[in-house]
C-alpha cells in the first residue's frame, strides 16, 4: 500500500519562502515519478513540478519555472518543494503524487498519477 505523506504547508507573506516534504513509503520508488500538483478554491487541480525517481529529472509548469525547485531524497523517500518568491496566486493546497514512469514522456496529467497524499494548505498573504 503505497502512502504519501505531505507536510511544511503553512501562512507566508508575499517573496516569502517555504519548503514542502512528501514522505513516501509502502514500495520502491525507483520506476516511479513524482509530483506536485495544487489546487485553489474554485479551480482544476494543476501541475506544478515533477521528478523522476531514478535519474532525478526534473519538471516545472511555466507559472513557477525559476521560483520553485522539487528534488528527492533516495536514502528517506522524500520528496521536497521549496517554494520561492511566494506570490499569492501561489495560494492552494499543494497534493503530492505518484506514477509509474516506465516509458512516459509526459508527466504532467493528473489523471496518470495512481497515488495521491492528503494535501497541505499553503496560503500566501499580500
């Protein structure tokens, strides 16, 4: 049973910083990618940056390009997200995500992430 487990959301004031942590466990993680994606109030579940496990390739919506950086931890099943220059369109609930990655090219698309973890609200005032 594969787990995700989200924490470090919390309350930033505008070029603020924050770093999320994703704790994964309940398989090997070394043919999957993972993700972040976020969700604001009234709005589609989006993309925000993407790893893959075993080479630690890295993926980024345009919106954060520059600002955000995701990265992994092999030794603790971890995955991070440190958030940059907070702006407060950034304000959602940040999911982590899991997929199988064998032969994608594409990480992007929610609907192919099988797990997902509970959420962690992060709120960025102006």
């Amino acid at each position: 049973q594969v787990q995700l487990v989200e924490s470090g959301g919390g309350l930033v004031q505008a070029g603020g910083s924050l770093k999320l942590s994703c704790a994964a466990s309940g398989r090997t993680f070394s043919t999957y990618a993972m993700a972040w994606f976020r969700q604001a109030p009234g709005k589609e579940r989006e993309f925000v940056a993407g790893i893959r496990w075993r080479d630690a390739n890295t993926y980024y919506a345009d919106s954060v390009k520059g600002r955000f950086a995701i990265s992994r931890d092999g030794a603790k099943n971890t995955v991070y997200l440190r958030l940059n220059s907070l702006k407060p369109e950034d304000t959602a609930v940040y999911y982590c995500a899991a997929r199988y990655s064998s032969g994608a090219t594409d990480y992007t698309g929610r609907n192919e992430y099988s797990y997902w973890g509970q959420g962690t609200q992060v709120t960025v005032s102006s």
